[in-house]
C-alpha cells in the first residue's frame, strides 16, 4: 500500500468528487481544489449505470444516488414522430449489477461530496511541474504546495493534461447539443427515449422527482447560441417531433435552463506520466451516444484508489491502474463512435438497422460492462 503520501485532486466534478471518496480513510493526505463555484456548474442530468451504481455501493453513495433520481427500466429509440425502433429492456441486459438511474448532475454531485471536499471549491491549480518523485504545484490565490501525486481529474480542457500528455486537444465531433432540465414526465415514460430525426435527435431521460433530463442534438457548424430567445429556437428545430418532445420543450422554465455546447472529443487517451495522473473526461472523454462518460469517471476513481492500496509504490499503482482501464474505456469509446456512426445514417438505413438488429446490438456493446472492473 502507498502510505503517507500527500495527494493532490484538481476538479471537483464526477471524477474528482469520486476519488475523493475512494480515498477516504487511506493512509495519506488528500486536498481537493475545483475552481468554479457556481450553483449551475454542475449542467442538467445524466444515467447512472449499473456498472456505475456498482462502483458507487462500495463508495457509500449508491443508496442516496438511487433516493434522489428515478430508476430506469427500459431503453427505447423512436423515430421523430414516435414509431417505436427498438425496446430495450434494461433489466435483462443487466442482471444483478444494479439498477440503471437518471439523475440530476446536481444530486449526484450533492450524493459525493463532504465537507472536507467542499473546503477545496473556488481554488485551482494554475501551474503543475515535476521533479525527481516530487510534484509543485501553484494555485491560483498565490500559494503552493508540493505533492507526491497529482491527479488530473478537471475535465475535457483539463489544464492538468498539458503537463501530463503535451498538447492534446479536443475534437469537434460535429454535433451541437442543447441539455435542459424540465418539471415535467412527459408520456409518463420509465424509461430512457431517443427520438431520431434525419440530422438531429432528442433524448428524454427520468431524473427522479417529477424531473425530466432532455438533450436535443443537431448535425451542424459549431455555433454560440445566445441565452436569450434560446428555448424559443430551440422549439423551432424539433417543430416536427412526437407530442412528448413538445410537451418537454414547452415546460422548460426559461432560457437560462437550457445549456448549449459542442459536443466534444478526445482522439486518444491519456493516462498522464511521471507522478501525474489523469482520470475521467481529463483522460478520455469520448461521444456521449453510450451514456458511459460519467460512469468511466467514477469506475476510474474506484480502480485508482484501488491500485493505491494494492501497490507499494506510486509508480507501480499508476502503471496498474492504466493498464487495467485501458481496454475497457478502448471498447467503450470504440462502441460510442459506432453508436454515433449508426444515428449518423440515412433514416431509412439506420431505422431498419435498429428494428432488426438493435437490441442485439446493445446487448453486444452493454454485456462486457456487467463485468467488474
């Protein structure tokens, strides 16, 4: 086990908020710092997954991620005006890994966080250098700190890679997205819905209380959407969509509801080198199509703290922790792109492709999540 080590966590996000955790009660100092405190930092909602629900019961939070979201039982693809594609039955997918939850970001950031994590928000880290088996670190009120690990986990624009893995830059994966957050059920569904049109398409996703998670993605140049009028425009790019669509979109509260931003890439991992690791977005983020990006983030977390209490070296723990999470985030970002590619598709292809094929397909894609980490 590493003992008596100082370790450092930049990003109070899914991935760092995890970690902090998993860390909890080892034999070493561990600070967090997350620059943003805003109360609407944390976006709209997401699916906590069963192989994510598993890493967070032997966090101590599956239970208050389950309380505060809605359990999913099913998965289905429509095409825009409702025609069911595909049907997916999440809890024979799954078996006994978990219970598949859609949540606000703010309750599941609310579910990992302590008071000692807290301690750390509107502070960051603006310079990190390496020396021998040292790490320096400056942060952004002046001070400094020197650490035996650092840990990267601050997201797609992470400012930790650039002194882990050079200048690797995200990718525009030529997609816009709008995610909100909606007092309303609409249908009355339990489960997740993708309804596809020709370029674009838009999820509804239970986020527990009578909340629903949307996120409508389009097919086009990346753009700067002004806050105001936003809701108004965004009605006008699903106008042709299935009743459910609508009825979310009208019970969005107010412009400043719906989040704009490009969706994003990474074109190859990047675990980190020397006593610098990253973890979650920072290392690999990939297409959203599978949904798997803040669970990579916590099995992440969960597997690094982990090789830290198996390993009698930092060195050797991070040499184990990416060797034993390359494979798995290489097939989830294999899967992702393929999902993107299929959605991608003429409708008259992928529509067919999805009532033939698609449960299969995702049986296929899900089947070797349910295996531990």
């Amino acid at each position: 086990m590493v003992a008596n080590a100082r370790i450092l966590i930049v990003g109070g996000g899914i991935a760092g908020l995890s970690l902090h955790r998993a860390l909890r009660d080892g034999p070493w100092r561990v600070d967090l710092v997350e620059r943003d405190t805003r109360p609407d930092r944390v976006g709209a909602g997401l699916a906590v997954q069963p192989n994510a629900m598993r890493a967070l019961r032997g966090l101590g939070a599956a239970t208050a991620v389950e309380r505060a979201g809605a359990v999913i039982h099913r998965l289905q693809y429509r095409d825009q005006l409702g025609a069911l594609l595909c049907d997916v039955d999440l809890d024979d997918l799954w078996g006994n890994v978990g219970p598949f939850v859609g949540i606000t970001r703010a309750a599941l950031h609310e579910a990992l966080v302590s008071e000692s994590a807290r301690s750390g928000m509107g502070r960051s880290a603006s310079s990190v250098r390496q020396h021998g088996e040292r790490v320096s670190v400056t942060f952004d009120d002046g001070t400094t700190g020197t650490y035996d690990l650092v840990v990267g986990a601050d997201g797609i624009h992470s400012s930790v890679r650039g002194s882990a893995a050079g200048r690797l830059r995200p990718a525009y994966a030529g997609q816009m997205v709008w995610r909100s957050l909606a007092p309303v059920c609409p249908g009355g569904p339990d489960g997740v819905q993708f309804w596809l049109g020709c370029d674009r398409f838009f999820g509804l996703c239970p986020a527990g209380d009578g909340i629903t998670y949307g996120f409508g993605n389009i097919a086009r140049p990346r753009l700067r959407d002004p806050v105001a009028g936003r809701k108004r425009r965004l009605i006008e790019q699903f106008t042709g969509f299935g009743a459910p669509v609508l009825e979310y979109l009208a019970a969005i509260e107010c412009d400043g509801d719906i989040h704009c931003a490009p969706v994003e890439w990474l074109p190859e991992s990047a675990w980190g080198n020397g006593r610098v690791v990253l973890i979650g977005d920072a290392a690999h983020a990939t297409s959203p199509m599978l949904g798997q990006g803040g669970c990579m983030a916590i099995e992440d977390a969960c597997v690094l703290a982990d090789e830290l209490r198996r390993c009698g070296d930092i060195p050797a723990a991070l040499a184990r922790f990416a060797e034993r999470r390359q494979p798995r985030v290489s097939w989830v970002r294999e899967q992702s792109r393929a999902l993107a590619e299929l959605v991608r598709r003429p409708a008259a292809i992928r529509d067919r492709s999805l009532r033939e094929r698609g449960a299969a397909a995702f049986y296929h894609r899900f089947r070797p999540l349910a295996d531990a980490p």
